[in-house]
C-alpha cells in the first residue's frame, strides 16, 4: 500500500463510519483555519468521537492521519504546524441548557496534542468535549464530501448551512457573525458587502453547491440601500449520491458496478444509479436488456429503463422504445459521460493546484521567521492590484485569489520542491 492510499477497511470505530457529528458551537469557532485544518479537525474529531467524554485523551496512527487529511505522510513538519494552529484556535459558545438558560463558554479547541513513536495524541477539554458530543444540536460532516472542496470558505459555509439541511433555512444572520463564521471579520476590505459577496459569498455558494450534497442560495435582508442580513435556502443536491459513494463502501467490487462498466456505463454514471436505485433494481434492468433480442444502445436502454421502470414481459408488456428514444438516451447518456469527464478534469485540476499549495506550506515551514518576513514581503509587493494584496493578507500563503501567482512565486525560488 503507498503513502497516499489508506485501506479503509483497517479503520475502525468512528472512522468507519465517515461522518462527524459536529456540534453547532464547534462549527462556529474555525473560521481563520486553513483548509487543511479545518479538514484535519474534523478527521480528529471523527476519531474521537465515541470516546468523546469517556477518555482524557485519543491517539490515532500520525501516517494514517496526515495521509487522511491530505498532507504528506512523512511531512510531520506541517502536521505539527498545523496541530499547532488547532491548540492556539480559541473555541466560543453561546446557546441553551437543557433548561432554557442561556450558557456562554471559551475553550482552545485542542487542550493537546503531541506526535511520539509516529502517534499523534490528543484530547479535548472536558467542557468542550461534552459541547462536541451533545446529539441534539450537530450536523453530520462527510469526511468523503470535504475531500472535495478547495477552499477553506467554501468548506465553512457548507459545515454552517448543513446542519440547518432539514429545516431547509439557515434563519438570519447579520452580516457580522456571517463575517466571523467565514473568518474575515477583522478586515476592513470584507466590511463592504460588495467585496464580501464578490469574492467570498458568491464562489463559497458555487462551491458548495458543486461540491457536496447540499445546494444553497443565498438571501439578503436590507435596511433601507444597506444589506444587514444573510441567510441560505437549503435543499439536498439531487447529485448527491455520487459524493456518498466511495471505493471504501465496495460499490467498485460489486458484480452489478462491473457489468454496468462492462456495458460502456462510465464510473461516475454506474455509481450514481447503484445509488440512487440500489443495486437489485440495477441488476433486474440489467437481466432485462440480457433478455432482449436485440439493443441499439445499451447505455440508452439502461437509462430508460430505470427511468421508467421497465418490467418482465412475465408481469406487464415491456414499455419497447422507440428508436428516435433511444437515440435520445443514447444522445443523453453521451452528454453525462462528457460531463463526466470534465467534472473529473476539473477535480484534477483542483486538487493539482492544493498539492501545490501543500508544497508552498511546507517550504514556508522550514524557513526561519525572518526569511518568512521577506518572501511575504517579497511576494507581496509583485502584486499589483489592492484586492488580491488585501486577500493575501487575509489568507496567507493559502490565498485562492493569487494561487497562481504563489505558485509561480515559490516555482522560481525552489522548482525541485514541485516535482512530483
């Protein structure tokens, strides 16, 4: 097995399961971690969770971890880093006992953590952990869904708005917490709601909406010109099955996925029907094209049948496309299957670039505080433009508005660094 590949089938306990229960305090308090921390909280918090409030402490395998998350396995440098940023990270709640009075607490989020003989240790404080573990008031967090965000704002508004998925409404929040939860609440540039909605309420939407199972749209509340409040429709994504299915939930090893692949159904295509259909209703319309004498089209077939629920000519009179349907599913199909390739295109092209965003993270890891000093200041003045010198200032070296410069930037300094 390399590095990068984890056998999901050695997890056990709460990795299994692929989900976080995040309480609604703690989805609050994460706004200024990168994306990877941001990951990399949840990945701690799933391992955790059963023993939440049983355990002063959890341990997890720091490979294991790091591959998880998405680091480099033998790059404890960022690892401690960023384990460092979670135990600097202040966690904040304000929000209802059981009896209805109000209850205010601060906690780091990490009361430690430390890396020895390749494990990674930690724990929670005790009133935190009792906050993380409440059932009643969390959202369940796909470790699966977050692999495919790149960017840490479009991952913070997808955690806010899903655990609001079954009242279908975030509610309203001023502009302020709505700041705070995106982590920008300290910069002047994002105090225009212009600025705000241009460059992190519009693409963190998009994000989201491409990227999980949710989709949302935003809503405005205005006084008098000014915009004062948010707040997001939410519905689920009727994609979502494809971000659910995963090579550890077996769907590739089952005979039904192989015959549909064997039959030209794309991965992605042959996922999603096993997941919207379940495989038994995919294996009867699969028996039921054997059957036939003769397919123009056995994608097009497959497609209306499970559309349409063809049946046995045992029970009902077979629904016989016409040739100009199939034509049409086959037309369809085809369409999927490019979309298919794109959206793959593009996920390579996204995850391309956080490599080498990991890359840039690492090179500034091992540089002393003064170095740092001058290649921000460095990096900084070869910008041109007021917004993406205002983002890098927000975001660091993590800034999605000038990835491509800072590639560029780190390419020249150190190439062999970004050879993979």
């Amino acid at each position: 097995m390399s590095d990068s590949q984890i056998d999901m089938d050695s997890l056990t306990g709460a990795l299994r399961r692929e989900t976080v229960k995040k309480n609604v305090a703690a989805i609050h308090i994460s706004g200024k971690l990168s994306l990877l921390q941001r990951k990399l909280s949840n990945v701690l918090l799933l391992n955790a969770y059963d023993a939440l409030t049983t355990a002063q402490s959890h341990t997890i395998d720091a490979r294991t971890l790091a591959t998880i998350v998405g680091y480099n396995s033998n790059d404890f440098d960022t690892l401690r880093a960023s384990l460092r940023a979670l135990a600097e990270t202040v966690a904040e709640w304000d929000m209802l006992d059981e009896q209805g009075r109000q209850e205010w607490g601060v906690s780091s989020l990490l009361s430690f953590a430390k890396l020895k003989n390749g494990v990674c240790e930690y724990a929670y404080s005790p009133a935190l952990a009792q906050k993380l573990h409440d059932p009643k008031i969390y959202a369940l967090i796909n470790v699966h869904i977050q692999r495919n965000f790149s960017s840490g704002h479009g991952l913070a508004l997808y955690e806010n708005c899903y655990r609001f998925v079954r009242t279908r409404s975030t509610g309203w929040w001023s502009l302020e917490v709505f700041r705070k939860l995106m982590g920008v609440d300290g910069s002047s540039y994002y105090e225009s709601f212009k600025h705000l909605n241009a460059k992190i309420i519009k693409p963190a939407v998009a994000e989201v909406n491409k990227s999980s199972d949710i989709v949302i749209e935003p809503e405005f509340q205005k006084k008098g010109r000014s915009v004062t409040d948010i707040r997001f429709r939410i519905k689920e994504n009727p994609q979502m099955a494809m971000f659910q299915i995963d090579d550890g939930d077996g769907v590739r090893g089952l005979e039904t996925y192989k015959d549909l692949r064997g039959q030209g159904v794309s991965d992605r295509l042959a996922r999603q029907w096993i997941a919207e259909h379940g495989e038994d209703y995919v294996r009867q319309k699969l028996t039921l094209m054997a059957a036939q004498d003769r397919v123009k089209s056995s994608i097009g077939y497959l497609s209306a049948a499970l559309r349409d629920d063809y049946q046995s000519s045992e029970a009902i009179v077979p629904k016989t496309p016409s040739p100009e349907t199939l034509e049409a599913e086959r037309r369809r199909a085809i369409e999927r299957q490019q979309e298919d390739e794109s959206f793959a295109a593009r996920q390579s092209e996204r995850a391309e670039r956080a490599r080498k965003l990991d890359v840039v993270e690492q090179l500034v890891s091992r540089r002393n505080p003064t170095q740092r000093d001058a290649d921000r200041q460095l990096f900084m003045a070869s910008l041109e433009d007021d917004l993406e010198r205002e983002n890098f200032r927000v975001h660091g070296w993590r800034s999605a508005l000038n990835a491509t410069a800072i590639i560029a930037f780190w390419q020249e300094l150190e190439a062999e660094a970004f050879e993979f």
